[in-house]
C-alpha cells in the first residue's frame, strides 16, 4: 500500500508499513504528538482519500471522524491513503 501526503504545497509519497500507525509510517515528517494514545488530538491530520481504522479517537468527535480527521497515533492504513498534514 501507498500513503501519498500533501504538506506546505509539496507532495510525497511513500510505502507503508501496514502494522505501523500512520504517524510511525510518517516519522520523517515530524508530525508534532504527545501521548501516541489517541487522547491529546495534537496528531490530528486530514484523510483526502482512502479508508483508515482507528484504534482509539477520544480526540474526536463523531463529526470530526466524518470528515476525514484522524488522530495519526492510532490510524492504521486499510488501503492506499492520501493525508494533509
């Protein structure tokens, strides 16, 4: 699976590490987190396209999660993603 990310007008993209969170896959671009529990929300990112599985999101609220937030530290990629960072 791929995981493209769109950051400060730039794009990249990359393989992913399944059993790896999307913030472990993504380690190279320093997304700011705290407690990598899903409960401080500073991992918040943005899905643009793709399916995610979280393991836990106290972060978020279900309208949140509806539109494509996801708290990096306990997303899991179920396909090829897109992420704004």
């Amino acid at each position: 699976m791929k995981i493209t990310i769109f950051i400060d007008d730039k794009v990249h993209e990359r393989d992913l590490i399944q059993d790896q969170s999307i913030l472990e896959n993504l380690k190279d671009f320093h997304i700011p987190y705290s407690c990598k529990k899903g409960h401080c929300g500073i991992c918040i990112c943005q899905i643009k396209s793709g399916e995610v599985e979280m393991k836990n999101s106290l972060a978020l609220t279900d309208k949140e999660i509806e539109s494509g937030s996801i708290v990096t530290c306990q997303a899991f990629a179920k396909s090829n993603i897109e992420i704004i960072i």
